[in-house]
C-alpha cells in the first residue's frame, strides 16, 4: 500500500539529484527497492576491486562517462567498455573489477544484502566501500 | 559461466541501439536478465491500461520523454509525473496506468514472466500489447 511508503517514496525520484546528493566514489546510494531487489546508484572512478558475487548476477547501467569492467573468464581476462546508455549483466560466479578512467555514474540492480565487494574478494583499498548500500539522504 | 552465454550477451549493449531496433509502442522488448528479472525497454505513446500486478512492484526509469502514472490508491486517485532521468516503483496492489502525452522511452524492471497488462486489468485496446516482453532482435 502506497500510503504506508515513506514520503520520499511516494513520488518519482530524479537520479541527478540523487547523485547531486553525495560526493563519495564507489559508495553505492540505495535509490529505492523493487521487492526484495535494490536500485543503487554509484559515482566512480579508478579502480574498484577484483570480486565475485557468488549467488547473484549484477546489472550495470551507465548514466553518465564510461565504464570498464574487466572479467576472469573460464577462456580468459577480458573487459568490456560501456558507453554512456550502455547494459551490461556481470554472471553470478564470474570475478570482476569495474573501473573508470575518469569520473562516471552508474546505476546497478541487485538482490537488497548484496555486498559491494562481493563474496569473495582482494584486499579491499581505502577507496573502496565495502557495503551493502547506503540510504539516500532525503 | 558466460561463455556459455549467447554472443550479444557478452557485450554491453547501448539501450539506444536497443530502441532504434523497433517501432511498436507498449511492445516491451527484453535487453536482459538478471537472475530471475527483466530488464526491458519500451517506446510509449498515448495511455497504457488500467491495470495491477498482484505479486510483484514494477520499477520504472524514463530513458527519453515524459511519463505519467496514474494510480489508484487507499486515499484516492492521482497521477505522478516521471521526468527523463527519473525513477518510480509501483508498488505491488496498487492498479495503475501509465500514459505520455508524446513519445518517450522507458525502462523497466520486473521478475521474468510479468504480462504488460498485469494480473488484472481493464479491457485491452489494440494499441497495448498483452506480454511477457518480446525478445530484441540482434
């Protein structure tokens, strides 16, 4: 029942002014949930860590700049660039390390718990925020 | 494994090609998977039907243009407005009809096998396609 959502929740949400909300790179913002998923949006830039969600495909979404994510596949390293506009769903199990050569945006779909850093993952940096999402601040 | 995934899986897609791809409004079009949802992408024009889904929100991002949902809640009836950039779940039970008053462009978020038209709606007029999301030609 709507009535019962919070305020914030009961009208649409601009993701600029979500994103004009925080400063913190890969620091992902819970945008709003869709059952028992998150819509999370991120500023980023640099590396992020080599990680792996085990139980969970993640969806990347590139609302501003461009995103590099690199994959450990069975066949071998590769990465893949997304433009601006551009999807791309990173395989449950498969190691990834998203990064960005200058400042970009990205919005992800994810299961509410997942971990920033994934299941399994390399000595996380102080760049990085190890999280399962923050609230947005209203 | 994603070497077991189909080609146009294993590289990002830009949700413009996507939409260049097809010209029927309120014909969703699937772009991807992740686990159990659907990311679909769908051209919109004129006013969707009144409808419900009874297990399940409905997330909606607007790519391009202007949406308007209306939406019928314990307190009443009334209609919010998504600007391009922003974002609205519906939550699960509340009947709903999206509408824009010229072509814009969305995206939404759904677990996989959600009909168009819901679990319940009103009479389905031609322009409104009841379905699951029809699969992106490459």
């Amino acid at each position: 029942m709507t009535d019962q959502l919070p305020a914030h929740r009961r009208q649409p949400l601009s993701l600029d002014t979500a994103l004009a909300s925080f400063d913190a790179l890969w620091s992902p913002r819970i945008v709003t949930h869709v059952n028992d998923y998150d819509v999370r949006v991120a500023k980023v830039e640099g590396e992020h860590v080599w990680h792996v969600h085990d139980d969970t495909d993640e969806f990347f979404l590139v609302l501003d700049g461009e995103l590099e994510i690199a994959l450990r596949e069975p066949a071998g390293e590769r990465t893949v660039t997304l433009a601006k506009g551009s999807v791309f769903v990173v395989p449950r199990g498969t190691e990834h390390r998203p990064a960005a050569r200058e400042r970009a945006a990205i919005l992800v779909f994810e299961p509410t718990g997942t971990l920033s850093v994934g299941d399994r993952h390399e000595e996380v940096p102080d760049h990085v925020d190890a999280t399962t999402g923050h609230a947005l601040q209203a």
